[in-house]
C-alpha cells in the first residue's frame, strides 16, 4: 500500500512539471529595416558612408553611429504606423558645424505574428508608400533620392530601403 500511495505522489508530483519558457536566442523576432547606400553617380556601385549617425527625432542617443559602412539596420516602431529618422552626415564627430541632416519618414502597415508562448509576438511591416519622403527642407540635402527595393520586411536577410548620395 505505502508503494502505490509513493508510486501515485511520485506520478502527481513529475505531472506538475512543465518545459521552461525561454524564448531561444535563435528564433525569428521583429526585423529591423535594412538599408543600402550607393553612388548616386554609378548607381550600381556601394558607397561607403563616413560618420553616419542616425537618431530619432526628438532624441538624443543614436540609433545607429558607425563609419565607413555602407549597410545599416535600423529598428521601426512597433506602435505605430510612421518611424521618422535623422539621417546625418558627418554626424560622427565632434564637430557640428559641417554636419547635414536629412529626415527620413518610413511609412507602412504592421502584421503582428504569433511566435510562441515563450517569445510571444513578432512584427513584420509592409512599406506602403513607393517614395519614402525625404522631410529636409533645406536645398543641401546629402540624399539624392530613395528607392524600396524590398516593401515587405519580414527578415534581415535582403536589402530592403536604397539610398543614393
């Protein structure tokens, strides 16, 4: 008797257990928009940009500050429908007088995906306008122009916004 109550408390207790919830490291979350720069002279040659520094508006930290790179990833908002960037060159030095910005509005649709119970929920976006709006009002813009080579951004593994300078 005491061999089936242990044999019973034994099976109720290994019942209880459960996997643990850690979302692994490797799975597929919310892409970050990936943009190319390229000569606005030889359109089918990368260029690398010199102290890029790309901030959102009203911010003070950058999203992204790198040199010599001719391929960022910048992050969309998730709560929202717009993502407006300040894109400035020479943005990576001390020296502000020679910097140029130029603000770029991002606009698109938002698709919420169900991942797992561990990871929750991802976002992939649709780009939906075909020129993305280069807001800078000034004549010195340092961006000529912008083509959406991929609208739907759902990985990170393909070019989805070409900027020509």
């Amino acid at each position: 008797m005491k061999q089936i109550l242990l044999l019973l408390l034994i099976t109720f207790t290994l019942s209880g257990c459960e996997k643990d919830d850690i979302c692994d490291p490797a799975t597929v979350t919310t892409p970050s928009l990936v943009i190319q720069f390229y000569d606005a002279d030889s359109p089918n040659n990368l260029q690398t940009v010199t102290n890029l520094k790309v901030i959102a508006p009203g911010f003070t930290n950058a999203v992204s500050g790198t040199s010599g790179v001719s391929k960022i990833t910048i992050p969309l908002k998730t709560s929202g429908d717009t993502t407006s960037f300040e894109f400035i060159e020479n943005g990576g030095d001390a020296d502000t007088t020679d910097d140029n910005t130029d603000v770029l509005q991002f606009t698109y649709n938002r698709k919420n995906i169900y991942v797992s119970r561990a990871c929750g929920y991802k976002v992939n976006f649709d780009l939906t306008n075909t020129n993305t709006n280069i807001l800078t009002a000034d004549a010195d813009n340092w961006i000529q122009s912008i083509v959406i080579a991929q609208p739907n951004i759902e990985t990170e593994n393909e070019t989805h916004i070409k900027i020509y300078f």
